[in-house]
C-alpha cells in the first residue's frame, strides 16, 4: 500500500492495538498517526481505547495481606506433616550425622595438653589439674551429646514401635479378612463337590425322552417337545415296542430333521419284550428337530414299522 | 510447554539473593529455600488464579473461595508434580477442575431454588435472585447502568462481567495481567488462533460496552 493513500477509518479496529501496542508496522503506523490529524473521530476512538487498556491495567491487584502468609504457613505444616512421616530418612540422617561427627573431646586434648604445656613452660601439677578439668569437660560433654543421641533413638524408635504396631494391626486384619475368604471357598467347594454328587447318582438317568409308539401304525400326528436338563450327563431313548411280532430283527435310526442319520441301532433281536434303549451324551443330539425309524427286519428287507418324531430342546 | 519457570514476574533479584544463593527449590523451580519459593509463586499467580476464576464464576467471594482451594490441593499435591509440565500450568488445571465443580454446584442449587420457585415453596428467596441475576448478567448490565456506575474501575468491572466466560478470562489474563499470548493458551488451555480471537472480539465487545461512557468523560 502505498504512503500517501488514506487511511481508512472503517480499519481502526483492526490496527488500534497493534498500534498501542506498538507492532504496527512503522510505515502504517505514519499513515495512522497522519490521518489522525485530521479525522477527530479516529482520535477519539484512539483515546478511548488507551483509557480502556488503562483502566485494565489498574484492575491488577496485589494478593490481599495475610493471604500469602496464611498459604505459605500451610505449605509449612504441609511439609512438616511430610517430613514426619519420612522415618526411614530420618534415621539415614542420623546414621549419617553420628558418622560424620568428630570424636569427642578428651583424646585430643589430651595430646595437645603437652604440647602447649612446653609452649607455655606451665608445671605438671597444673597442667594436670587443666587437663584433668578438661577431660572432665569434654566427658560431660559428651555424655549430654551421647544423651541427646539416645533420646533421638528412642524417639525414633517409638516411631518404629508405632509404625510396627499399626503394621500388625493391618496384617492381623488381613489375616481375618483371608480367613473369612477361606471360609468362604471352602462352602462353595462342599456345595460344587454336592452337585456334582447329584448328577454323578443314577437318577440323572433316568429317561427323559420316551417315545412311545403303541402300534404299528405309522405316526404322523403332531410333533412334541422332548425338553432335556442339560445337567443330566445322558438321556435315554426308550421305544417301547409292543407286539412287534414276526421280525427275526429290529433297528432304529435316528435323524436329524434334515435327513441326515446321527446314529443306528444294530440289529436287535426280535421278540415282544417290549423295550429298545439307546443312550444318549447330552450334547451329542444338538437342540433341533429329530426323527426315529424303526425298521423291521426280514432276512436282506427292510420294512420300516413305525416312524417318530419330536423336537428336542434342553433346559 | 512454556520453558520459563514464571509467567510473566522476572524473579525479584532482591529475594533471589535472600541468603540461599543460586539453591532452588526442586518442585518450585524458582530461586530461594522452599517456603520463599513458595510464597513468590502465591504472589506471582495469586492475581491471574483470581482473575480467571473471576470470569467463570462471576462472583467474586465464589472465586476468592475457589483459589484458596486451589492452592491447598496445590499444596497438598505438590509431591506429586513432577516438573513435566510449569508449575503455572500445573495450578490453572487445578483451578480450572474446582471452578467446574463449583459451577456444577452453583447450577445444582439453581435448578433446586427454581424448581421450588415453580412449585410455590420459595416466594422470595435472596439467594435465588443473586443465581437468576449471575445466570443472566448480559442483560442486566446496559451503557447507561455502566454510565451511572460512577467510578471507572467500578462501569469498567461491570462492563467485564457481561463477557463471556472465556473471553473474559483472556482479557483480564492478557490486560489485566500482562500475560503474553503463549502464556494465556498455556494457562487456559487455548490454541493460540483461539486466544487470538477471544482476546480481539473480548477487546471490541469491551469497548463497545464502555463507549458512552468513555465519550461522555472525553467532553
């Protein structure tokens, strides 16, 4: 844009605080400030808007006294609350400030006693009695050094002894809580072991599918349900084969619904006993439509005798 | 993540030298034993804590109320700040969780107060004015009621609470408080074309709000 176009007044909000702000380009800056001069309502929009950011300035304000004191006094007690709890680096330190302590007194001053006693030509009696104050000095010294030392052992070890007590508490806890547990398990154990029990008994077989065809004539009445507990372990098929006379034979087939054989029996002997058995695996018959074929058989012929069918569903 | 360990407050060199030399505490990140560190970060974040809570509670017992908690949670959690992040931007997620909490709750006690309204129980209930009155200050607040609000910090303070939540926080963080761009998206958790804009339409709404009223001064 060129210098000695016009600054348009519709771009004052866009420039003002760029302009304020002093990252308005040097080059439009010169423009603005020109066109300022002789438009009084730009000037005007100008000075509102420095009053505006003044007075946002002035808005800014200092925490209100005893705000800061009162959060760093918390921040205080927080850390103490902190540094109590840390036992273990309590006792490091310790271990540590012992280690690093210079060994008392008596020893040293009892080496340096000669040697100023030559320095100074002091007799013997009273660089003795000095030296005897002294080792008594630094023993009593020492022993409130030693004092203050137990008092912190024993300080801590309170702590420890607390720390142990609570720690006992929260196992003896855990223990009644796994015990309770244990309880627990061993109920559902005894009561899993029960059922199991059950169904192992030979009541689990008892039939429950019972096909029962009275005559030879075949069936093509309605189609029932034969509904099987799924628990059973087995089902039994029981045709009930009355007056089936005059066939040296019989054989039943069962199918499924489509057609296609699941299981034959093989040849029984024929007499009117009265009672054809299969045994069924729960499962092995998927729920479904199922049909049985009872076959008489003479010599090589098959002569089917009655047919049976049902739609079998498990519980 | 902004790298300088302040937002905008150069570390003051008189406490920096405060007897513990160039020691830093190591969860601060700011010059001088811990207690020292911390109470330069109450006096650095005091004010922008405070002004964004301001803005989103407009309130200003409510937001006095929301920092204080923020620093205590701070406080309580400062084990677990791990420096990944500055602590700036650690305390304003603290402070933006326990606004929307307290907003939750303000609008909680408003639905309750304006369903006994309805059914009669409460005829008039002062609290229930102050809520209706927070809930709708764009109206309440005209050029003309700014006008007669006397003072300017006070019309100006009245104009700021009829922005919107955001860009009001925006204006007072970068106007108020002299943060820089980079500093407010890190605050507030703002794209920097988002603070670009709430800042610029919070600055023209602003202005519009305060025209007469600035007019009127200038004659």
């Amino acid at each position: 844009m060129k210098a000695d176009t016009p600054f348009p007044c519709s771009r004052i909000d866009e420039i003002v605080y760029d302009y304020l702000d002093r990252t308005l380009e040097p080059r439009e800056s010169q423009r603005f400030e020109r066109h300022l001069g002789t438009c009084p309502s730009c000037a005007s929009a100008l000075w509102e808007t420095e009053r505006m950011l003044e007075g946002l300035t002035a808005l800014k304000e200092e925490p209100e006294s005893g705000v800061v004191e009162a959060l760093v006094e918390r921040f205080r007690q927080e850390s103490a609350r902190k540094t109590r709890g840390k036992v273990v680096e309590l006792r490091s330190h310790q271990k540590k400030r012992r280690d690093g302590r210079p060994s008392p007194g008596p020893p040293d001053l009892a080496q340096a006693g000669p040697e100023a006693a030559a320095r100074s030509g002091v007799s013997w009696p009273r660089l003795l009695a000095a030296g005897l104050a002294a080792v008594s000095l630094a023993l009593s010294f020492w022993v409130v050094q030693l004092r203050s030392q137990l008092e912190d052992v024993a300080s801590v070890a309170a702590v420890d002894r607390a720390s142990d007590h609570d720690r006992l508490a929260s196992l003896e806890s855990q223990i009644d809580a796994s015990r309770s547990e244990l309880a627990r398990s061993q109920a559902t154990i005894r009561e899993l072991e029960e059922q199991m029990t059950r169904l192992l008994q030979p009541q689990a077989f008892v039939p429950t599918a019972y096909v029962y065809p009275p005559t030879y004539l075949r069936y093509s009445g309605e189609t029932p349900t034969v509904t099987v507990p799924r628990t059973a372990g087995f089902f039994q098929l029981t045709f009930v084969l009355d007056d089936v006379q005059g066939f040296p034979a019989l054989q039943v087939s069962v199918l499924r619904g489509d057609g296609a054989q699941v299981w034959r029996s093989g040849a029984v002997p024929g007499d009117d006993s009265g009672h054809l058995t299969t045994l069924f695996r729960h499962g092995f018959l998927p729920a479904g439509a199922y049909r049985a074929e009872l076959f008489g058989l003479v010599d090589d012929k098959r002569s089917e005798l009655a047919r049976y069918e049902w739609e079998l569903a498990y519980e | 993540m902004n790298g300088k360990p302040i937002a905008r407050v150069e570390p003051d060199p008189d406490r920096q030298s405060g007897g513990t030399g160039a020691e830093k505490h190591p969860v601060l990140a700011l010059a001088g034993n811990g207690e020292e560190a911390f109470a330069n970060r109450v006096r650095e974040l005091h004010g922008p804590l405070l002004q964004t809570a301001v803005s989103y509670l407009r309130n200003r017992d409510a937001a006095e109320e929301v920092v204080q908690e923020t620093w205590i949670a701070a406080i309580r959690g400062l084990s677990g700040f791990k420096g990944k992040s500055s602590f700036r931007s650690w305390i304003f997620v603290i402070l933006l969780n326990h606004t929307k909490q307290k907003l939750k709750g303000e609008r909680r006690r408003k639905q309750l107060l304006g369903s006994a309204l309805k059914d009669g129980r409460v005829e008039t209930d002062p609290v229930t004015t102050a809520v209706s009155q927070h809930g709708a200050p764009s109206s309440h607040f005209t050029p003309e009621r700014l006008f007669l609000a006397g003072e300017s910090g006070e019309a100006l303070r009245n104009a700021l609470a009829t922005l919107p939540a955001k860009q009001q926080a925006v204006l007072r963080l970068r106007d108020i408080e002299g943060y820089t761009p980079k500093e407010v998206c890190s605050s507030l958790g703002l794209t920097p074309g988002a603070e670009r804009v709430l800042h610029s339409r919070a600055r023209s709404r602003l202005r519009r709000l305060l025209g007469p009223y600035l007019k009127k001064r200038v004659r």
